[in-house]
C-alpha cells in the first residue's frame, strides 16, 4: 500500500471511530439489557471507550510528521512552564482558529490527549455512574462537533468517503432512465456502501481488546446507521409509484429488521460482561459476517432489480448466494445431529462416551463459530441456550449423577434439531435440491474418533 494510499485509509477510519464515539453515548444504541440507566455502572462501556480514544490517538501520531509532532509537544511545554498568561492566551487562540487543515489536527490531537487523561483517571474508581458517562460524552462530541476539518456529520454525504465503490453498481446506476428511480437507488446504494466503509475498519480476528472495544464501537454506529436507513426506505416505500420497486426495498428493510434483531438483541446483547475475550471476539466475529452478508445481499437484490442478468459473484468476489448459505446451514444442523444421535446410541459404552463427548464439542466451536449467522432469528435463542449449557459441562458429569440429565437434554435436543433441519429443507431454494449426504458424512467423520466406525 502506498503512502498516499495509506494515509487515506487512517482518515477514513478516524471518520467512522469519530462517527462511533458520538453515537455511543446515546444509551438508546447500546445493546444492554438495563434500561434504567441511572442505576447501571457503566464502566465496562467507558473501557471501550478509552480504547477507542488510543487508537485515534494512534492514527493521529501516524499522520503528523514527526517534526511537526515534537514542535508540538515543546510547545506544549513552554505554554505550561514559561508563557505569561496572555501569551499563553494567544497560543491557545491561534490553534483554536483552525485557521489551516494542520491546526485542525493538531487541535483534535491536543483535545484526545486532555480525554485520554480524564479517562484514565476516571476509571480507577471501577465505577462510572450514567452522569459520569453522559457528562464525559458530551466533552468529547463537542470536541468532535467543533473541530472544522474532521467533524463527521458537517455533511450528511460526504464526497471524501461516501461513493458507490463499485463499477458495475455504478454501471448500473448510470443506465437507470427514470430520474427519480436513479435519485432512489443512488442513495440507497451511499448508505449500504457506506455499511461496508465502516464494516472494513473493522479486525474481527484480533483479540486485542483495543480492535475488539473499537470493532464493537463500530457495531453501535451500525445499529443507528441502519435505523436511518430504514427511515429513509419508509419514507421512499410510502411516496413511490413503483409496486416492483416498493416491494424490494420493503424486502430490503425487512431483511435489514430482522438481522438487527439477531445482531443487537442476541450476538451483542451485554456483550462486554462476558468473562473472556475469545467469547467477545467470536460474537463480534458473527455480528460482522451477519451484516456484512446482508449488506452485499440487499446491494445485489437492489441492482438486480435494475439489471436482472446481473450475478452477486461479479460485484463481489467473495458473495455468497442464499442458495449456498441455506445448504450450508442444512448440512451443518445434520452432521450436529447425527453427532448427537451417535452419542445417545453409544451412551452406555462408558469409554466412547468420553471420546464422543469431545467430538460433538468440538464440532459445537466449529458450529458456533461459522454457522450461528446463518441462523434466523427465531431460532438462535434456543441453540444459543443449548450451546451455553452444553458447553460448560465438565466431563466429570458424565459418570455422575448428573449423566442421566445430561442424556436427556441431548434427547431433546436432538428432537429440536430434526425439526429444525426439516424447516430448513423446506425452504424454497432447497425445495429441489437434496441434502448430500455423502459429503455430510465425510465431515461427520473428521470430527468422530479414528476409530469409529459409521
């Protein structure tokens, strides 16, 4: 990546981390189950928030030239130790005017250096009360707001950031003949390209707990992105004249609904009391995959709309169809019940109990990890409880008292997922094509003991 390259990737991500930090500090996007906030400690959410100040600090350190960054810093120490306080006035005074794009940085540095320390010291009490977080948020969106070369939301669109990055959506947009169907569509497509700006600073594979507090920060800005988004389709559904346009976008906000619910009241709800950062980091994994697939989904549902030869794996490399993603879901629920179906039958073989009970939770992990996505809303919550519990069972249990119980709860289980894999095989695009079991199979034994014979 050039230099050039480089610096405009720091900008951009400096633009959402700003945009996420305003938006944190309306308690109505947070994905917490308190809602009387004045009684909650929210010292958990200012950590996040700390680590989101370090970072911007990060990439502010890396675009100020190293001369320009130690002027500073002497000057810093001459306004404390040597100026009068009238020429102190007047260095304040000339950074305050950003009368120059330089200042302007350097007056958003010296605010988040002054946040840094105020946070820091805030923390070591381990209690932030509601006032403390909203009062302290307001220091810093005033900081934001008044900065006039990096406050985000000066321009509802923005030309620096906000474009349709992509040829053949443009190509696409270009060929629509009717003017306000091509006003429409374009600023549907700013706003799920703009998803996809945001979702692209994002390290879901980190478990650093700074990617992972700024990667969350980022979710919350999505939560209230996609609610303005789903004002705006409201808002364009009741005025059009368009039936085949109307029912995409009412598609669109209702795929959008749905996969906000399962993000923000399941994957992130009180997400930062969880105990470990593998746990965080899986859930933000699966927020990220989930926005990130419908985003591209309602892109192409949309273009398709306009040029119907159009195919996902052209505008995106890496697209996967509904198609691929419904027989993925089927195949994996039927080797995770088969798992289960050959651990009841072999439960009173004390020694493959053992070996079978590690084999289904290692394909639990590989399950939780790339098939919870895929699920739908409905019916996450009771894999989720299952997964929870099953998971935390110590294999000691299983030669106890508790065996029985445990047995029974895989019984029940087991119940649950046939029933779910036959909805699933009911669906349309699966109507016609039948489960490969042979391919089912040969995963069923990568995760079964060498031994085992099926």
């Amino acid at each position: 990546m050039t230099a050039k390259k480089q610096k405009k990737e720091f900008f951009s991500e400096l633009d959402v981390l700003l945009r996420a930090l305003d938006r944190f500090f309306n308690p109505d996007n947070l994905p917490i189950s308190e809602s009387r906030y004045t009684g909650r400690n929210f010292y958990n959410e200012m950590l996040a928030v700390r680590d989101v100040i370090l970072r911007i600090l990060s990439i502010l350190e890396n675009v100020i030239p190293e001369n320009k960054k130690n002027a500073f810093w002497f000057q810093k120490f001459a306004e404390q130790k040597f100026l009068t306080d009238r020429k102190r006035d007047r260095f304040r005074e000339n950074l305050y005017q950003q009368d120059s794009p330089e200042k302007s940085v350097f007056f958003l540095y010296d605010s988040f250096i002054n946040l840094k320390v105020l946070i820091h010291d805030l923390l070591v009490s381990e209690k932030i009360s509601y006032n403390a977080y909203r009062n302290f948020g307001e220091l810093i969106v005033r900081e934001i707001r008044e900065n006039k070369l990096f406050d985000p939301f000066r321009k509802d669109i923005d030309p620096e950031y906000d474009s349709i990055d992509n040829r053949d959506i443009s190509a696409v947009v270009r060929s629509i003949k009717d003017r306000n169907s091509r006003r429409i569509a374009s600023g549907i497509f700013l706003y799920l390209f703009r998803f996809l700006r945001y979702l692209s600073h994002m390290e879901v594979t980190s478990h650093l707990s700074v990617s992972l507090n700024c990667s969350y920060l980022i979710l919350v800005l999505l939560r209230s992105e996609t609610r303005e988004l789903k004002g705006y389709l409201d808002e364009i559904i009741s005025a059009s004249r368009s039936k085949s346009l109307s029912n995409v976008l009412e598609s669109i906000s209702f795929q959008f609904s749905m996969e906000i619910k399962r993000v923000y009241e399941q994957e992130l709800w009180d997400i930062l009391t969880l105990g470990t950062s593998s746990q965080i980091r899986g859930r933000i994994e699966n927020s990220y995959g989930i926005l990130f697939n419908t985003t591209e989904q309602c892109i192409v549902q949309l273009a398709r709309h306009f040029s119907t030869g159009l195919e996902g794996e052209k505008i995106f490399p890496s697209f996967e169809t509904k198609l691929e993603q419904s027989l993925k879901l089927r195949e994996d629920i039927f080797v995770l019940y088969r798992l289960f179906r050959i651990f009841e039958e072999n439960f009173e073989d004390q020694e493959r109990r053992a070996t079978l009970f590690a084999s289904i939770r290692g394909y639990m992990l590989y399950f939780e990890s790339f098939t919870f996505r895929l699920l739908r809303y409905e019916d996450y919550e009771d894999f989720a409880r299952f997964f929870d519990g099953f998971l935390d069972i110590a294999p000691d249990y299983l030669y106890d008292d508790k065996a029985d119980k445990i047995l029974q709860k895989c019984n029940r289980f087991s119940i649950f997922l046939k029933t779910t894999l036959n909805l699933v095989s009911q669906r349309s695009e699966l109507v016609k094509r039948p489960l490969d079991k042979a391919r089912a199979e040969e995963t069923l034994r990568q995760f079964l003991p060498e031994d085992f014979e099926i």
